[in-house]
C-alpha cells in the first residue's frame, strides 16, 4: 500500500509529540476538542496549524494510519495506543516536508473559515454572475452569509472597482501559495460558468487524495484570510467583519504585553531578537484585532487623517497609491495601521 | 384574458396550467378549505404561490425539511420575490426577533412545525395574521403516512389558535385512508378534495431481477452507460452510493458524483447545483436527495436498492421526466432484497429489548416534561425519539400513576409501527414481483383504476429499451484551465488577454 496523507500528517504529530501522546491525542487535535489539555497540547508541541483543520477524522483512520507507519518501520509502539518516529520515519517526513501545508493555522480560524469562505465564495459567484448578466441559484444557504453578502454588495456601489480590486488581490495572493493550492482553490470557487467542485472532484481531476485537497484548500485559505488581517488585503480584510479569530497569534499576543508593558518596538525586537518588520506585523494584527489598542502612539493624528482621507477619495486601499498621493510624506507601516484599525473599527459596529 | 392567467405569465412566465392546478387554485381564491394530491413535478406550490398575487395577505406555509424550506424561498426570490421568509431551528434568536417584529411586511412565511409551537411565534402570526394556512407534504400528518412527522399532529391546534384561516393541504402520495387523515387532523371543514392520479404515464417502469448484488451492480452500470441522461440512482445506504459513484467514474459512464446526508452541507449544495446546471450526468444517491430539486430533464431513474414502500417509490421516481418526455424507471431486485428493505424500514423503530431497559432505567414520579428531557437525552435515533415521543404525547394521561401500563402502551405503539411497515415492504414486493401491468398495480395500491394505457408502460406490458438509449457522447475529462485563466473567467468572463495570463 502506499502512502496516504493521513500518514503523512500522522507522523509530523509524532515527531512533534515525541511519544509523549497516545493517538486519541492527535484525535481531539484534528478534531479541534475545545479542552484545556488539547488547546496546551497543540501549543506545547506547536501543532496549532492543524487545530480543528480535519474535523472529521475518526479514530480508525488514524490507527490505520499509524499501522502503516509502524509496519513500514517508520514508527514504533512505545506505550498503550502511543508511537514514536523511528529514525527512518523521521528521514521519511523531511523528504516530505513540501507535503506540509505551511499556511495553515487551525488554531487561529478553524471557528471563521467557514463562514469568511462563505463569503467570498458567495461574493465571487454574485460579481461573476451580475457580470455575466445572468440569474443564479446562491451557492451558499446560510441566511447570515446571505444578508451579509447582501448588504455589503450594496454599500460597495461600484461593482466594476470591486471586481477589479478583488481579482487583484487574489491574484496576487493566490501567487504566493502553492500552484497546486492555487488552482484548488480557484476550483472550488463558483462562477456564472461552473459550479464549484466538491474536494472530491478536484482530488479525481489531480489524481490526489481527498484529504490532501482539503488540505491544500486550507493552506491557501488560511494564508488569505492571515494577509486580509495584515492589512496587506484590504478588500478581502472587509469579509472579516464581525468574525472573531482567535485573538491574536500567539507572537503577536507576546508583542502586546510587551507593548502593555510601556516599551517600544525597537525594544521589543531587540529583547525578542525579531526583526523591526516582524514586529510592526504584529502591530498591525493587534490595531485589527484589539479595539482597545490605540495607533496614536505611532501615527501622528494629521498624518492618519490623511490616509484615512486618501482612502477613501481614491476609493483605493492600495499602499502605494495612498502612499504617493501623500507624496511619500508617511511609510506602508503607518498606512497599514491607520488601515488596520479602520477595518477593526468596521468590524465592531 | 382573466385575472389568474395574467399573473401566470407575468409572475410566473408560464403560459398554461398544468393539471389541477386552475381548479385548486380557483377554490383556494374562494377561500375553500382545499386538500389537493398533484403528483410528483406537477408544480403544487404555484397553488399558495399564485393566489398570493391575486389577492393581498400573508400566506403561511408549514414544511417538514429546512433544506425543502430553503429550495422554495430561494425559487421566489430568483422570481424576484423579496417578502419571504423561512423560520425553522437553523435561525439563531437575534435573527428570530429582528424577523418577528416585521412579519406584517411578509407574503410568503415558511415554518417549520417545531416552530410554530412557540408562543412568541404565533402571538407575532395573531398580529400579523394569515389569509391561507398550507400544509407542505401533508401525509406526514398521518401515522399511516409515508415520511410520519408527530410534529405534524399539533397542526390541527396551531390552526385553530391562528382563528382558523383557510387552509390548504397539499401531497404527492396520499392513500384514501391518509387522506382522511389529513383532513381531520387539520379540522378542515367541506374540505374540496382535488385528487389527482399518482400515475406519470410519460415514465416506463421495469424490474430487472438479478441473482446477486454483483450482478446487480454489473446490470445497473451497463444501464447508466447507455441510457440518455441526466440519471438519478437510489440506494438505501452511503457507502453503496458512494462506491457505485466510483465505479461508475471508472467505466467511463460521464460525470458522477454521490449525495448523501453524510456530507456536508456545501458539498451536497454543490453536487445538487452542478447536477441542476448539467455538469453531472448522474448521481448516486440516498434518498436524502431530489426533494426540492426542479430538474425538469431527469431522463431516468434507476433503484439499486428497493424502498421499503410504493409511496418512496412513487416519490422518487417522480424526478423523471418533469418536462414531460419519455422517461425510465427500472428497480434492480435480488433475492433479499426485501428483507433488507425490511431492515433498513425496522432500524428506525426502537428495539423491544432497548425500550424495556429504558423504561427500566426511568427515574420514579418523573413528569411529561422529564420524559421529553429523558427521550431527548437517550440514545435513540432522531426517527425514534420522534416515535416515542409521539406516543408519550398521546398516551400522556399514564404518565403519571401508571408507568408499566404506560411501557406497554409504548411497546404496542412501537409493534403495531412495526407490522404496518411489514405490511408496506410486503407491499413494494408484491409489486416487484407482478406479472400483469405494474401502472396499474401502482395506481391500485393508491385506490385508484388504471384510466389509460400509455404505449410506453412497463416491461410487462412489453417495453423497447431502445428507446431510452442516448447516442450522445458523455464528457469524462473536464477541460481545466489554468488557475489564472480560471480566476480571470470568474470576475471577467472569457479568457485573460495576454498579459494578464502570465
Ligand atoms: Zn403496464
């Protein structure tokens, strides 16, 4: 037999539990059990990308899958349900790193993905559809999803920017993950000509397994949703309205307290050995996320009201843009905040 | 041109009625309490539809399943209808509220029965009250009915606190005795019946006997790759489906895909649409799949599985030939079939032992309300909690004083359940094994007589398979293009000029 992604994914728990859990471990991590001892769990062993990420598992396929790692000797039994890597299963799983979907973070949306994915994929087949000029049955049943997409559909007015500016953005997002996630995601969307394909579909039509398409399809939407919170999407930010992650990535969170605590963020690289820019991506998650998080500190009063006037006169959240408009008078860290925050604001009302 | 044509076309698009419906429509407008069987895909819920247009008022319409439900609201809505609404337990409180204080500005007002057992609910209906109260699916009112809902029951009583509006009942599979039960149970008074034959004549029936599941599943893939599609295949259970599905995909028989309610919701929305946009040939399914679906160019129907009674399989294979063509059905049978049909029909009734441990276990004094907690806690099925409760409702006078008398009372309730779904199994095969014409024998069970013959009538009256047999070529390979090309075809339609694919 050969391998199957489950195995793959089996084994990184492995190699990260270092036999100091049982199977029924990495069961409630798939499964995204909300309990002190999995959410500690996928801390300690810096498993949060598949938190909730494969909600479905059950526990035969896992054990299956670890019946296989152990008959291929690339692990071994080292208690009650518990196994290890073997050496050779851990050269096994770096010849197979490029396997690991590097995006993901089921920690952080396995609660938001759903209905953020709702949106989009029910915005991209309202705008492909009302460009087509034709009448369609929504992909999507989900009464909030549908008056969501609804209402921000007309408060958008200009259907032809908003179509523009969406493209773009998930060209260019799309771009930056895999090709083959780029293309299940795009799969997997629905337009005025195709239906999206089921993760079933698409794995036939790649001659994959099912799991590894779901998987890739993760891959690709976490990372969206991750840039959206960056502030580096601003259309795509706009679907995060009212949909709560869980708070902030665990650096950022760590960033925040040493904010909270009164220091600056040169200081805080220097003592968290992080580059400036790390840093100011954290700011920037933290002005999204935290509403009582004030950007005074960083950008002058004058100089955010003109971002914020330049935005929306040029009806634009392009950094460049904005930025040239102000003739360079305030960097893309400054803009991000001023965005950031906006699009935090919007989220609470 | 009169009043009621004019709105067809202009509400509708449609040029003509299709039978039944002018006359239900006319004694719904007369304010009639009106019970109305319309087979399968003859259009019943233009008979609330239409008259909704003709004269002001809300219509309340009660629906057994969210998903039915959400296919109707988002027809009128296509339609261009914006008063509409469904209220069923997906809706969480804020939208409730925000939904109840405005139900005077609704037309169309879809409920499920469990929420019109609440009083916040129907004192909002009494503000805003209904000029027509229409039951979906009216069979699952009656206990002899296919598809029982106990919920259903209390219907009689939601009428009657609603001040008894016009009411309007309507069924695809109705036997006489059901009928009257419907008519009862909602207190409708010289209630007009309009009963239409179940009988599709533009749909052939066929049996196809076979010696074992392989050579069915042999028989049934050599149908699918040469008859015209689109298809439908039943089974009773997933995995048969899904590994059909597969099979099928291999042989080279089109685009398949399965559908079941073990899926998620999304992904069986999708199967559902890409099977409505015709860009699947066939799907194998449970029947968890076709209510709702208006596919009006289903070109056959195939069971793998037997249904456990004639009114299933009435029902499905009534998404043949909506458009009124030629259509087929052929059921595979094998030996054993009919105690496996008879098993999946038992599994949803509790086990005698389970039921006597149950009771054994209840605590002492306990009040109704403590058994619907208890029932709602075991861990019986959804059907069977359904089951038990209904019986609990009805024989709620034992509750107290009398628990062992009320244990067998459940006991009979669950064995009477049991002989009567022997009884439609019996049926089903009976039917199966039929020398002379199956129509009639079909019509027969639902109290009627065969009127005409159609030429093309069922395998033992002589049918040419050749008929059915599509020449067209099925797609296998779907052509993709490349991701970009794809993202540009969605926002822009066409193909990305140059630059824009690199
Ligand atoms: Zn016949």
């Amino acid at each position: 037999m050969q391998h199957s992604y489950a195995s793959f994914l089996l084994a990184w728990c492995l190699r990260q539990f270092r036999g100091e859990r049982t199977l029924a471990a990495a069961y409630h991590l798939f499964s995204g059990k909300k309990s002190a001892q999995t959410l500690q769990d996928s801390k300690w062993f810096q498993l949060e990308p598949f938190f909730g990420a494969w909600k479905n598992v059950t526990m035969s396929s896992l054990e299956a899958a670890a019946g296989w790692l152990a008959e291929q000797r690339l692990a071994m039994v080292v208690g009650d349900r518990a196994y290890r890597l073997t050496e050779a299963g851990e050269g096994w799983l770096s010849e197979r790193e490029a396997l690991f979907p590097r995006h993901m973070n089921g920690w952080r949306y396995h609660e938001v993905e759903l209905p953020f994915w709702q949106r989009l994929s029910l915005i991209g087949q309202t705008l492909s559809n009302l460009n087509a000029g034709r009448r369609f049955a929504p992909i999507c049943r989900d009464e909030r999803t549908l008056r969501w997409v609804k209402r921000y559909l007309m408060d958008k007015g200009g259907r032809a920017a908003l179509t523009r500016e969406l493209y773009e953005e998930l060209l260019r997002l799309l771009a930056a993950v895999s090709e083959e996630a780029a293309l299940v995601f795009t799969l997997r969307l629905t337009s005025a000509d195709r239906i999206g394909w089921t993760a079933e579909q698409i794995a036939a039509h790649l001659q994959k397994e099912a799991l590894y398409v779901e998987f890739l399809f993760r891959d690709a939407l976490h990372y969206i949703m991750a840039e959206a919170e960056a502030g580096r999407s601003p259309a795509l930010a706009e679907l995060m309205d009212g949909l709560a992650p869980v708070a902030l990535t665990q650096s950022a969170q760590k960033t925040y307290e040493w904010l909270q605590k009164g220091k600056t963020i040169e200081e805080i690289a220097a003592i968290r050995r992080l580059k400036r820019s790390t840093i100011e991506d954290h700011l920037v998650e933290i002005a999204a996320n935290v509403p009582a998080f004030s950007i005074a500190p960083f950008v002058a009063a004058e100089k955010a009201a003109a971002v914020q006037a330049a935005a929306k006169t040029l009806g634009t959240r392009k950094l460049k843009q904005i930025r040239d408009a102000l003739g360079g008078a305030v960097s893309y860290f400054e803009i991000r905040l001023v965005l950031a925050k906006e699009v935090g604001r919007w989220m609470k009302s | 041109m009169d009043e009621i044509v004019n709105t067809l076309r202009k509400q509708f698009g449609h040029h003509s009625f299709r039978p039944g419906q002018r006359e239900v429509i006319d004694d719904v407008l007369a304010g009639r309490d009106v019970l109305a069987m319309l087979p399968t895909g003859s259009g019943k819920s233009l008979c609330y539809q239409l008259p909704a247009y003709v004269r002001p008022g809300r219509v309340l319409i009660v629906s057994p399943l969210v998903s039915l439900m959400e296919d109707q609201v988002e027809q009128l809505r296509r339609r261009g209808e914006k008063r509409v609404i469904a209220f069923h337990s997906l809706l969480d409180e804020e939208e409730k509220g925000q939904a109840l204080a405005s139900l005077a500005d609704f037309r169309f007002i879809y409920a499920s029965p469990e929420m019109l057992q609440s009083a916040s609910f129907l004192a909002a209906l009494r503000r805003a009250p209904v000029s027509l109260f229409v039951v979906d699916e009216a069979h699952c009112i009656s206990q002899w009915g296919y598809d029982f809902r106990p919920d259903f029951l209390k219907l009689g009583d939601v009428r009657r606190a609603l001040g008894n509006p016009p009411c309007l009942a309507l069924t695809a599979t109705a036997p006489p005795q059901v009928r009257d039960d419907i008519i009862r149970t909602l207190g409708m008074r010289e209630a007009r019946r309009h009963i239409y034959s179940v009988d599709r004549p533009n749909i052939a029936l066929k049996v196809e006997h076979c010696r074992s599941p392989e050579e069915k599943a042999e028989r049934i893939i050599e149908y699918a790759q040469r008859l015209k599609g689109p298809g439908i295949i039943y089974f009773s259970s997933r995995q048969g489906a899904e590994e059909i599905a597969r099979r099928l995909e291999r042989s080279g028989a089109g685009r398949v895909a399965y559908y079941h309610a073990g899926m998620d919701g999304e992904q069986r929305l999708l199967v559902q649409q890409q099977f409505l946009h015709g860009q699947l040939d066939l799907v194998c399914c449970t029947s968890a799949f076709g209510m709702g679906i208006n596919k009006e160019n289903v070109r056959f129907v195939l069971h793998f599985h037997m249904p456990a009674q004639l009114e299933a399989y009435v029902q499905e294979i009534g998404r043949a030939g909506r458009d009124g063509a030629p259509s087929l059905a052929v059921l595979f049978y094998a030996d054993g079939d009919g105690a496996m049909a008879q098993a999946v029909a038992e599994a949803e009734l509790p086990h005698p032992h389970e039921l006597r441990e149950w009771f054994r276990r209840l605590p002492e004094g306990a009040g109704l309300d403590r058994f619907r907690v208890w029932v709602e806690t075991s861990r019986f099925t959804d059907i069977q909690k359904r089951l038990l409760s209904y019986v609990l409702e009805r024989e709620q006078s034992l509750v107290f004083g009398a628990p062992t008398l009320l244990g067998e009372r459940v006991a009979a309730a669950v064995e009477e359940r049991r002989r009567w779904k022997r009884k439609k199994v019996r049926e089903m095969e009976g039917w199966v094994h039929e020398l002379s014409c199956r129509r009639s024998r079909l019509v027969h069970a639902f109290g009627e007589e065969l009127a005409v013959r159609p030429d093309r009538c069922c395998d033992r009256c002589g049918l040419s398979l050749g008929d059915y047999v599509g020449r067209e070529s099925r797609q296998t390979a779907v052509f993709v293009r490349d991701w970009r090309e794809e993202l540009w075809n969605l926002f822009f339609g066409g193909r990305p000029p140059h630059e824009a694919a690199k």
